[in-house]
C-alpha cells in the first residue's frame, strides 16, 4: 500500500458475474477440556466435520466453564466473546452457519451428537450469495501471519454485516490431558480473532460490489504448539441475525485479482470535516486490488467546493501493495 499526500478517486472495471457459487459450511463449536460430555461427543463430531473436511470451515471456542483448559486461558476475551455472542450458556454446543439447530435428533439445541451427514448437506446444497477466498501467508522465522480476505457479491447482501477472521491451529496433541476430562486431542482450536472477536464491519454489496481486507497477526509472545498447523478462516456474518453468508479456509496461493486496474482508497488522512488553520496536508492510504501494476495515477481534489485540482503521481504499486 502507498501513502499519498491529497485526495484521489476510485478506479472500477466491469466483471462478467457467476449465477451462484458453492457453499462452505461454517461449523462453530463451544466446548472446554475438562467438560466431560464434550469428551463423550467431541469424538464422532470431529470424524464428521473431518469427513466433510472439502464442505466446511471449522472454528472451536474454549469456554471458561467448566473448568482447567490452557486453550480458553490463552485467549479467554475472544473466546468467551464469541461465546458470549450466541448466548449459549453451557458446553458443547455446536453452531452451523449461524443457526443453534435444534428438532429431532438433538438431546438439547446445539449437541453435537445431534450433527449429522444430513445437516451438513442441507446446507452446503444451498447456494451462497458470495465467493469468498482466503490467502494466508505464515513467516515463522518473524512469527508474522498476514491474511488477505476477497468477498465478491454474487447477489445483494444487506444488514448489519461483519467479516469475521479467525487464527486456527488445526490439530494440537497433548501427552496428557490438559483438562479433567481425559481428552488430549483437540482440532480447530480458535488462537486469535483478527483483528478481535467483534469482527470487520463492512457495508453492504450490490451483485458485483467486492471487499478485500488486510489482516496481520504479531503472534510473538502467544503459545502455538505446532505453527505447521496454523491456518486462517474467515466468514461473513450477519451480526444481527447471525446468519453466516459465506466461509473460507486459507491458502498459501495468493487469489487472482478480479480486476485489471484498480485502485482502492482505504483510507483517508488528516481531512477533518471543518478546519480554521491555514494549511493542511491531507493524505490518502492507496492499494492496488489489480492484476496490472500502477505506474500512473491523476488524482483530482477540490478545496473549499473549488475548481478541481490535479494532482500527478508515478511510481510503481503491485496488486497488494
């Protein structure tokens, strides 16, 4: 990304549009390593989602409740937070696509004994008004994650939206259970919310509007057992109803871009709305979300509803940068 020092414009592209595209299913669940029911249906749900490991994304939050688990107290904000978030007051309680499921086969609204092949397909047969895709890029020498997150709307997505971005570690073995409840295996385990557990509040998409968003994980100083098994999830969430649209799991091969040219404003610096001093310098914080590498930009400004102004910049910005 590069700073440049006045305002600028948008550049956009046309886009042919898929009908639809297909579903991730998005699997939350909400357990803790000394509850002894998880450890009696955390077993077969886990053989399930790994059985469907090309149908979902999977998250797990360590509650608080009902006692000794080192992976609640790593992260215990975030954890309880998205907890917290469902209203879910015990332990296990699965979450699919948003929805607490509940009906025949379920013990209590959420046992994940309750999950079956069934479910998983009612939902991943269901087309997702976006595509999304992850790239994640781990530098284990700098202990640095970067994630690059592409949402591109294939049908209006409206409400209270929110991208939701979630560090992993996929499998983490213990020679001894850390908890009371004899487990020692445990898979998806949340480690960090990017940037929290509150998510990315994005605005909502008309059929071929996008959003790419940039996040960065400093994970010095956190406890990751095997970085190997680190990887990313990310989903979009409707933060009122719950509803998730879409999911994605991270790859190391960076996505194609959807546009040839395009320049984004991500950010503008130092424009307050009213100003009685002299002289300003305002600033923009530019990214190229294009395929094409920039070299040139005429970017206009106005001062006071004045005439437009031009402002010339060269240089050269690759797509991410």
């Amino acid at each position: 990304m590069k700073r440049i020092y006045l305002l600028a414009v948008f550049i956009l592209a046309g886009l042919v549009l898929k009908a639809q595209v297909q579903r991730r299913v998005f699997i939350e669940e909400a357990t803790n390593a000394s509850c002894a029911p998880c450890a009696s249906q955390n077993p077969a749900f886990d053989a399930l989602l790994q059985a469907n490991s090309d149908k979902v994304a999977v998250v797990k939050y360590h509650w608080y409740f009902p006692g000794t688990d080192p992976m609640h107290a790593q992260n215990p904000d975030e954890n309880n937070g998205r907890v917290a978030y469902y209203g879910i007051n015990g332990v296990p309680t699965a979450i699919i696509d948003g929805v607490i499921p509940s009906g025949s086969g379920f013990g209590y609204p959420g046992a994940p004994s309750g999950f079956t092949q069934t479910l998983i397909n009612q939902y991943y047969n269901t087309p997702a008004p976006v595509e999304m895709l992850v790239y994640e890029n781990i530098d284990t020498e700098q202990n640095l994650l970067n994630a690059y997150v592409l949402i591109h709307a294939l049908a209006p997505v409206t409400g209270n939206l929110r991208v939701q971005t979630a560090v992993v570690e996929k499998h983490i073995h213990f020679n001894y259970a850390p908890g009371s409840n004899g487990e020692k295996d445990f898979y998806d385990v949340m480690k960090k919310m990017l940037p929290n557990h509150n998510g990315t509040q994005v605005v909502a998409m008309e059929a071929g509007d996008y959003i790419m968003l940039h996040q960065q994980w400093d994970y010095n100083g956190w406890t990751i057992y095997n970085e190997e098994e680190l990887s990313v999830i990310s989903w979009l969430q409707n933060n009122t109803s719950k509803t998730v649209y879409q999911s994605a799991i991270g790859n190391t091969e960076m996505f194609q871009p959807l546009y040839n040219t395009d320049v984004e404003i991500v950010e503008v610096i130092n424009v307050p709305d009213k100003s009685c001093t002299p002289s300003l310098q305002p600033g923009l914080l530019l990214r190229n979300n294009g395929s094409e590498i920039v070299t040139e930009m005429e970017i206009q400004y106005t001062m006071n509803n004045g005439t437009p102004a031009v402002f010339l910049w060269s240089g050269a910005l690759a797509f991410t940068e």
